[in-house]
C-alpha cells in the first residue's frame, strides 16, 4: 500500500483525482487497523504484586497503539535509549554472567542467583556463615541501557523497590558500588533508600508515573508505560486515535498539511512549550507546594506536553527572583542544593537538567531557539545501524561536534568564520559547541557539554570557578594567557591575575587544587582528543597518575579512562573502587611502569606545568598546590 501511494504521489497534477481516491481509501484500511488492533488486545492477567505496574490512565493508549499508524516513528523510538530507561526485570534485559555473582559492598555480602526466567538476591553480613544469608529479593526493574545499568529489588512491602547497591557499566563490562558512578564524597556508601524510586525516580523515569504512597514506607505504583514512550512527549493519544477514525478527516488534514490538534507535536511549538516538552524531565525542578506534590505522588503529572509552565513543579534558576518562598525553603532543608547542582552564577553543572541552561542563554531568549534546533526524536534514516549510531550520538539533527545548527542562525559569523574564532576553521578552536556549550556539566561518569550557550571568559573561573571554554583545550596555558587572547581579540577588559594566574597551566592547577567536581572534568578533558592536540601529551601522564588517587572514586574512574586515551596506556587495567593501601600501590606501579618505559626521553613540557626536565614534579608547586585544594564535600546526581 505504501509503494502505491509513493507512486500517485508522484504523478503529475492530473492524476490527482485518482490520488485522492487512493488516500481515501488507505486512510479508510488503516482506520480499521488501528480498530481491529484495539479491539484485539488482550485482558491484562494478574498483575505482579511485588514491583511498579503499567496501569493505563484516562486517556493515554501505549506505544503500541501508536505502532500501527506511525510505524517509522515507532522504530526511532524502539532504537532509542528513552525506550530502554526504565524495564521490568526479565533475564534477556540483563547483562550476561549474572547467576551466580558475588559481590560485597559496605560489610554485605550480596549473591545473585537465577530462579526460572528471573534473578533473585541475597545478602549476609560480610563473611558469616552460608546459612546466614536472608531470604531471596526478586531484581523487578532495570533503570538505564546505555552508560549504566541500575536494578531494583522488591521489598516485600507492597510495589516499594529498592536499589541492588551495585551497577553495571556497559562499556567496561564492570560491576561496581552505585554510588562510585556518582560523584560523592568517599563517606558515601549508599545513595538511595527503600521508596526513593517510587518517590522520585518513577516522576521521569516513566512515563505518567503514579507513586502512590500508601503509608508507612508502602506504594502502590503505577506507570501508563515504562519508559519514556510516545506520549510522554506527544500527550494522550486516545481522542487523538477515536476523531482519526474518520478517514475524511484525515485525508483534509493531509492535504491541508494542517496542525492536528489532537495530538502535540514538540517540533512544532513555540520554543518555551516545545522546550518544555523536554525539559519537565530534563530540568531542576522544584515543587510549587506539599499539596501539588502529594498530586503528582497519587494522580501524576498534570503537565502536558504544549503547555508553556507544569502545574505541579517550577524550573528552579538560582539567579531569578521567582518562587522566593519555595527557595527559601530548599535551601534551609538542604544548604547545599544549589552548590550541587549549579556554579555560583546559576549555570547547572550536572548533566540531564538541560533545560535550565537553555532558558538561560541569549538564543532562547530570542524567541525561535528551542531543544529541538539541535536534537530529533525521529531521523528520516530508518536503517538499523543508522539508528543505533543517532541514539548513540545524543539523537543530533547533524553529526556530532557540527556547527551547522549554530549557523543557520548565525550566518555573518559562517561568513568570516576564522576571523571570528581565531582558529583555522577546521579546528577545534572554530566549532561553536567548543566555545559556547563547553564540557562544564558532570553525570553518567563523564564531563558533557554545558547547554546554557555563553562566550568564555577568565572571569568565570575567576570568581566560580568553572573551568572557561579555552583552558579546556588549552590546559597548558595559564590563565593570564587566556586573558590576552579575549582581550585582544574580543575586547574583554583583563581582570586582576595572581601571580599563579599568569604563570601556572590550568590544568595543573585544576587537578590539584580544585574541588571533586572541578578535577573530574579537568581528568576528562586530558583524555578529550582536542584538547590533546592542543596542549600536548606528555606531561598529562604524571598528572593522570595523581588523579588515580583521589578520594572521589568517580575522579578516579575518570582518570584512569584519560589514561587509556594515551600512547602505551590502551589496555592499561585498573580498578578504580579499589582503596587504601591497594589503592596506593596500584597507582604507583602504573606511574613506575610510566617512567620507566613510557616516559619518552625527550619529552618536553610546558613552561607553567610545575614539571622538572626529566618530568619529575616540582615538589614546592606541587606541595603547595595540592595543600591548597577545596575540599568542599561535592554531591553531583544526575
């Protein structure tokens, strides 16, 4: 059917009376496709008792619905990663060599055993006897598919879950603690309790999640779907489907190419709703009250996507005036909140709260800039690798690391790009994303790019100490280096520069000095290929080593992958949850096996890198440095 409208479509104006009577008629067959596969569906069968349960909500339908008419949409959803955020637990879902694992995480042994199609846990004190071990707890749920794995446990109390203290990275094949995939201080041995996902995790990691709080430490939850599915981002699609049952209906708004307005369609809001369609997942959000959150808990979101603000929550920005009372009231629960999650001038600096920085920059407030303007939820190639490789690459609009999308927008900069950069144009230093949107977010293990678009500036690190756009490639130059590029070349008025300023690399500085947050990005960024290239490779080796052995297991983590990215270092091991005196001697016997034969007899390094010649440290440097750090605790959860 489709090959024959493709052609109708195609013939020349004449034809049209044909054409139409070929839309009538397929527009009719798939109206009663989507009856016949409604009606076809089968009565649910006893629900589970022990985990969340898809419980389908006035108005919302399941992706599967969707499925018959929008079967290309369905196949970019299916690749998506957004699909696979959140699964019931069934063992072709897990990653292999489960049965029978042994882990032990603050003084708990754990055990994972294969019952029929599931996994059961138990635990004991760490090293009682065998009989010692509890009674088995079903894994229900999977949370993530694509950096980590996260499972849940029934509890025994109704549908509460709580987490299996261990996670499972994907790319390393490594089980390690969950909370050593978070940037937490080392005092940290656990991260959520019983109930939390039901509490919060279920808000976005579903779609229309229900927490319903039954009382004690009990929910009764329920999700229209698990995952984020079609109508997360398009609404409610069961008017949408009873007033598509008219085929003449259908037929007028294609041929109109009319806005249906049955359904939502987020590419073709205004930015403020079409980012918001995004962002009432992809934000920090607080809650306008205790009675909306109770709502949201027992009834679900009331946000729908084409609505410009949510009901029940606010995006939280530091440096607006709004929802003063609301403010006032997180920060005397939590004083830290906002050092956790924002530098001190309100730019977020955990990943997967984009929206705050997006409503933050001066293209937004233009009025046209939304999520969308870089980012697709349905790409027109429809091949399987083609897919996998769009999921895999944050479901971009144009190939990673292009400056096509800035430029369509900016075209007198496309014009004089290199006048503009100050870079050759096929350089690092000439694409927009480097100097705009630059690696300042933390999550998932790894720096991602900041989406508050800014210009760079001395004085971000200055007075936030955020890492500026240029230091992150130039990690070889000081800062009284950056400061005479933007002034000669952007005007920048020059700040006041310590002594430190304007002689010692920021890189060596922000590894030694800064706080966890700070170190991990500087760590990720001496492992990012540009900024290799740009200050050179061998004085990152003894500098990485350092990162090895820091009390953050996440900086550790990062660390040891920068390593991997250097010559000799490909298949270096390490196991970054390891501490103490294992810790220490592990990381000397890489940096030993380093200068001894890796370290390249003519290697030279920078001037401000607080290096000798033979790539020893300057001890006075590297002791004063590091005596000087910021130990300020840093929680980052994305």
């Amino acid at each position: 059917m489709s090959d024959l409208l493709t052609a109708f479509s195609r013939r020349p104006a004449q034809a049209g009376g044909i054409r139409r009577a070929a839309w009538l008629l397929a527009a009719g067959w798939a109206g009663w496709i989507v009856l016949a596969i409604a009606s076809a569906a089968e009565a649910p069968g006893p629900l589970p008792a022990n985990r969340p349960v898809e419980q389908l909500t006035a108005g919302y339908v399941s992706s599967a619905t969707c499925r018959s008419c929008h079967p290309g949409n369905y196949a970019s959803w299916h690749a998506s990663f957004h699909r696979t955020m959140t699964q019931p637990g069934a063992a072709p879902k897990f990653p292999a060599a489960l049965d029978g694992l042994e882990l032990t995480h603050d003084g708990r042994d754990y055990r994972v055993e294969r019952v029929g199609p599931a996994y059961q846990v138990r635990q004991r004190v760490h090293g009682s006897a065998t009989t010692a071990y509890s009674a088995p707890q079903q894994i229900v749920l999977t949370t993530g598919s694509h950096h980590l794995q996260i499972f849940w446990l029934e509890t025994g109390e109704g549908r509460t879950l709580v987490q299996f203290p261990f996670a499972y990275i994907l790319a390393e094949k490594m089980w390690v603690p969950v909370i050593q995939t978070f940037m937490a201080p080392p005092e940290f041995k656990n991260i959520y309790s019983a109930g939390e996902w039901n509490a919060a995790c279920i808000n976005c990691h579903t779609t229309q999640g229900r927490g319903r709080f039954v009382n004690g430490n009990t929910f009764d939850s329920q999700v229209a779907e698990f995952g984020i599915s079609c109508e997360s981002c398009h609404a409610e699609g069961a008017d949408h489907i009873a007033q598509n049952r008219n085929p003449l209906r259908r037929f007028t708004l294609h041929l109109g190419d009319q806005r249906d307005p049955t359904i939502v369609n987020p590419a073709r809001l205004k930015a403020q709703a079409s980012t918001l369609a995004c962002g009432q997942c992809h934000s920090i959000a607080a809650f306008k009250g205790m009675e909306e959150k109770i709502d949201l808990s027992q009834n679900g979101s009331r946000f729908r996507p084409g609505q410009t603000e949510m009901p029940q929550k606010f995006v939280l920005q530091p440096a607006t005036d709004d929802h003063a009372a609301q403010k006032r009231e997180i920060l005397q629960r939590n004083p830290h909140y906002y050092s956790d999650r924002f530098w001190g001038d309100g730019m977020t600096r955990v990943t997967g709260r984009e929206m705050n920085g997006v409503l933050a920059s001066p293209c937004f407030k233009g009025g046209e800039f939304s999520c969308v303007s870089c980012h697709e939820m349905h790409p027109k190639a429809g091949d399987t690798a083609a897919l996998a490789a769009w999921a895999d690459g944050h479901q971009m609009t144009e190939p990673a690391e292009s400056s096509t999308s800035c430029l369509q927008c900016h075209p007198k900069i496309a014009a004089t790009l290199t006048s503009h950069t100050h870079h050759p144009a096929e350089s690092a230093g000439s694409s927009c994303y480097n100097c705009h949107m630059p690696h300042t977010a933390f999550g998932l293990m790894g720096a991602l790019r900041s989406h508050q678009v800014s210009s760079p500036s001395v004085r971000e690190t200055l007075e936030y100490r955020r890492p500026n756009a240029c230091n992150l490639c130039h990690l070889d130059k000081p800062l009284g280096w950056t400061a005479e590029k933007l002034t000669a070349w952007y005007g920048q008025p020059t700040p006041a520069l310590s002594a430190d300023d304007r002689e010692l690399a920021t890189g060596t500085r922000w590894l030694l000095q800064g706080d966890a947050g700070l170190r991990a990005l500087t760590a990720w960024s001496m492992g990012w290929a540009p900024a290799q290239q740009a200050s050179g490779r061998d004085w990152l080796y003894p500098y990485l080593f350092t990162g090895l052995d820091d009390p953050y297991a996440v900086v550790r983590f990062v660390s040891w992958k920068s390593l991997q990215s250097l010559p000799g270092l490909g298949d270096f091991k390490f196991t970054y949850t390891i501490e103490g005196a294992p810790l220490h001697s592990a990381v000397q016997a890489g940096y030993q096996n380093w200068w001894r034969t890796l370290r390249a007899p003519g290697a030279t390094f920078p001037a401000g890198a607080g290096l000798l010649p033979d790539g020893h440290f300057q001890q006075d440097i590297f002791v004063r440095l590091l005596r000087a750090r910021d130990q300020t605790p840093i929680f980052i959860v994305e």
